[in-house]
C-alpha cells in the first residue's frame, strides 16, 4: 500500500513539472499566435510628414493605415533607430512602417480630457511623392 502510495505521488509530481515546463513564461510574446496586442504589431501608414518643434520629431498628417478604414488622421513619429532617417522625407508624402503605442486614455487631471496622439516609432520609411498634394 505504501509503495502504491508514492509511486502515484511521484507520478504526480513530474506531471506537474512537466506541464510547468511546457508553459511560456508570461514575458514571452506568443509569434504568430493570437497576436492582439497592437502595439507590438507592424502597421503601414501613409501621409504627410511634418517637422515637430524639436529637429527629432514629426508628425504624420492626412494619415492613412493600410487595410484600416477611419484610423487616425495624424501620428506623432518617432524613428526606432538612429539608421531611420526622416529628415529627406519632411513635407514629402511617405510611406512609414512601424509599431503604433496605443493611446493614453484621459486622466483625471487632464482638463481638456482629450487623449494623447498615438505614436508610431518607424523601422522603415519610403519617399511615395516629393510634395504632399
């Protein structure tokens, strides 16, 4: 009865470790399955690029995201690397590439309640016109 006893605890037991193992731990992304979390997924957007208030930022006007109906109409952009060079493409129509940071909802102390513009941070960008039209 005893060695029946143990056997079934110790079966238990890798059991256990073995389906523990199995598991992804909950840093990992899950590549290609049920991604849905936007910001880590790649988007194309289109539209003019603008210079911000400082030389390292711009914004993206007359927005359009690819196979995306009603989607912004402007993004603040943001280059992912110091290789990414948005300078040429300013008041150019561009086609950008990238992940988009979801929106901060509006806070309490926010008076305007308005929430922030979403941010996309470019990997990849592409002259489609010198001149926005």
């Amino acid at each position: 009865m005893n060695r029946t006893f143990l056997a079934v605890c110790g079966a238990v037991l890798v059991s256990t470790a073995l389906v523990g193992a199995q598991a992804k731990p909950a840093g990992e992304g899950n590549s290609g399955e049920n991604n849905n979390n936007a910001s880590t997924a790649t988007v194309t957007f289109t539209g003019c690029l603008n210079p911000g208030s400082n030389s390292d930022s711009f914004y993206l006007t007359s927005a359009k995201q690819k196979g995306v109906k009603n989607a912004d109409k402007s993004l603040k952009i943001v280059p992912a690397n110091p290789k990414v060079k948005l300078d040429p493409f300013v008041l150019g129509e561009v086609e950008l590439t990238g992940t988009v940071d979801q929106p901060e909802a509006p806070s309490a102390d926010n008076t305007d309640g308005a929430a922030k513009a979403r941010t996309l941070t470019v990997t990849k960008a592409k002259l489609r016109n010198p001149s926005c039209g």
